[in-house]
C-alpha cells in the first residue's frame, strides 16, 4: 500500500469523526449564544473563566500518551512527565507477510542468525515550559533498554541447518536527546482550535557502538544490529505540526510528526527519515469530567537506511567469511523502512492534586516492511505529569 493511501485513508477517518462532532459543535453553538444574550457582563466574565479553568483541568487537553508536541503551558507554567514506552516485536516479515525461520532460511540461504522477539523499553523524563502566550519549550532525556532474542543455526556438513539454543542480548543506556521549542501559530478562541508548530530536534547522545557477544562465537564481540542500537548517532530534525479542535466534551487532533536524519553517523550511515501522521478523537466520558478515553490513528512511513555501517556490511568473518548483516537480517541495512497503520485506544485521567494520568495501548493494523523486518504486535505508552 503507498503512502498515497496511508493519507488518504486517514483523511478519510478524520472526516467521518469531524462531522459527528458537528451536531456537538451547534449545541456548544447555542449554549454560547445563551450566555451572550443574557447581558449580564459579571456572569460572562465568570464563565468565561470558568470555562478557561475546565480547559486547563480537562484530561484531553493533553493528546494520547504516544504523542508529543500537542499542547502548550502558560507562561512561567511548568511540566514534568514521566513517560513508558515498551514496543513488543515478534516474528520476520518480508513485505506484508510473516515468515517462518525454515522459510527465512530457504529465502535468505546466507542467514545463520533468526531474530526471534525484541522488546524496546524506553523510560522518558519530558520537561516543558511556557516561555510566552504562545511559546513552550521542551526537552526529554531517555533511557533504553533493547532487548533482542535469536536463535543461531549451525551447518551440520551436509548443508543442512539445524537450530541451536535460543540466546537473549540486552542493550541498555542513554538514548538521544529530543528538544526544542512548541510555536503556537493561530488560535481561535470562537472555534476553539489552535495550530501548533514544533521546531525540534534530537541530538546524537545515544550510543551507536556498543558490542555484544557474537550468538555465533562466544570468544568474539560484534557490533549490535541496528534495532539495537541507543541513538540514531546523527542529529535529527524533528519538524512537526498539530491541529487541536476542542468542543464542549470532546475534542479531536491532528498532528504530523518528522524525524529527519541531518547527517550520517561516525560510523557511516543515517537511519531511516520517519513521517508520522496522526489523527486523534478523545471524549470526556464521566460526570465530573476527569476521565477521556481516546482513539488514535497513524500512518507511519519510514525511509531506508543512507549508507551502511562497514562493521556489519563489509567486515567479514567465519568460514566460508560473511558479513554480519548477511548472517543476521536485523543487521542488514537494506531491509529497514516501510509503511505501517496503527490504531490506538486510550484512556486519561485527572488527579485531584492536578496531576494526569496518560495511557494507550497501540498495534499495527497494517504492516509493510521493505525487505526482512521483525513486525511490531503492540505498543504500550503510560505517563504521569503534572504541571505547576
Ligand atoms: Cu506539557
């Protein structure tokens, strides 16, 4: 499916959820109309305030917890957020399909190496501040925790495969460090919309190098495969844009999200360019309105690799030699990239002490991996923030 399509399909969603808000926009319409026929300045100025204060205490005011860069502080405001993410891997797929290891060796003869599951955990510390009415900055450390298991297989003279005990490597660390700063461009306080812009980047603090015992030899270190790796190991651009309409219990987004390579690593190649675009519906679901849940959408296209790192794709080894990245398919950068739909749903909630409690559970609804890639089965995100 072409990234044609990714759009369109989205597009598509987010109409159908623009037009059942309309009927929710003509009673906001007529509750707006009321207040302002009544004429009585002190009372206008209450509510407007007081609805100012809902907005701020709204739980969908923030988007869900897999997305950044949707909301802005006041001025001298404050956030901290602890954020979770954990992206669980399973299985190789090649294009749309998933393949078994007997398939993945008959396809790829010079595999001795099946990745078999991969968590990638990240613990993130987002802080924000509002600089100005419509400028916030932001900046959110992280810590990875890659892990990846694989079974090797050894030839057994007759060129047969035969599979040998499951291993398991860990690669935990710093990962890069996004920052930057959250522009709003246009708001309009009648239809209760914002136009956000996020000027950002992520700056290369996460480590590219780190090696590991090779499943092939345990006298020998190798370089980690590229899933495994801390950090991009260039700095990246990440342009963005987002679109907030709030209605009286409702509210609906969309944002597109970049991650653009401005260089290639030390080591020699830049990873995958990413272009998210992401289309969100939360709906205050209890009395006290301190509870959204949310449904998400995104279309995800991501770039192959440029250039390749020769410690995977041209130091070779073993007999007959081989390059790691022909051995391990997670370690070929010509099988990176590909085009994907997930959805989301969601739920957040609002503390008494001002705090929010963010949480979605995500999967691919569709995945389309250029060459042999591990596929993704869920994605969880859960954060804690509050602002003073
Ligand atoms: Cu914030």
């Amino acid at each position: 499916m072409s990234i044609r399509c990714v759009t369109t399909l989205l597009f598509c969603c987010l109409t159908v959820t623009l037009h059942a808000e309309s009927s929710l926009m003509t009673n906001l319409q007529h509750r707006l109309d009321e207040i302002l026929a009544n004429g009585n300045v002190v009372l206008n100025t209450n509510t407007a305030q007081k609805e100012k204060e809902l907005k701020y205490s709204r739980p969908d005011t923030h988007a869900p917890a897999h997305l950044m860069g949707a909301h802005l502080h006041s001025p001298s405001e404050r956030m901290i957020e602890y954020k979770y993410m954990n992206m669980s891997m399973t299985g190789l797929f090649e294009g749309e399909t998933q393949l078994t290891n007997m398939e993945v060796l008959n396809n790829y003869p010079s595999t001795m190496v099946v990745p078999e599951r991969m968590s990638m955990e990240m613990h993130m510390l987002h802080y924000m501040a509002g600089l100005t009415d419509d400028i916030t900055v932001y900046i959110m450390p992280m810590w990875l925790s890659n892990t990846m298991e694989m079974t090797p297989y050894m030839d057994n003279g007759m060129g047969m495969k035969m599979p040998m005990p499951t291993q398991t490597r860990q690669n935990s660390g710093f990962g890069d460090l996004p920052f930057g700063a959250l522009w709003r461009l246009r708001s309009d306080d009648d239809q209760s919309t914002e136009l956000i812009m996020n000027i950002g980047f992520s700056a290369p603090t996460g480590d590219i190098d780190g090696k590991t015992t090779s499943p092939m030899n345990p006298m020998m270190q190798i370089e980690y495969p590229y899933p495994m790796r801390l950090g991009a190991g260039t700095w990246m651009a990440r342009p963005g844009i987002t679109w907030n309409k709030y209605n009286e219990d409702s509210s609906v987004g969309l944002q597109l999200q970049t991650n653009i390579a401005l260089g290639k690593s030390d080591a020699g190649y830049a990873p995958s360019d990413i272009y998210r675009l992401n289309g969100w519906y939360s709906k205050l679901f209890s009395e006290d309105r301190t509870w959204a849940y949310t449904l998400r959408m995104e279309g995800v296209w991501a770039s192959d690799f440029q250039g390749q790192d020769p410690q995977l794709e041209m130091m070779q080894m073993g007999d007959p030699p081989m390059t790691i990245a022909q051995m391990n398919p997670a370690a070929n950068g010509a099988f990176k990239g590909g085009q994907f739909i997930n959805f989301g749903y969601g739920v957040i909630k609002s503390l008494k002490d001002g705090s929010r409690l963010n949480f979605e559970l995500a999967h691919p609804v569709h995945q389309d991996f250029r060459g042999l890639q591990m596929g993704t089965d869920w994605t969880i995100s859960a954060s804690w923030s509050k602002s003073y």
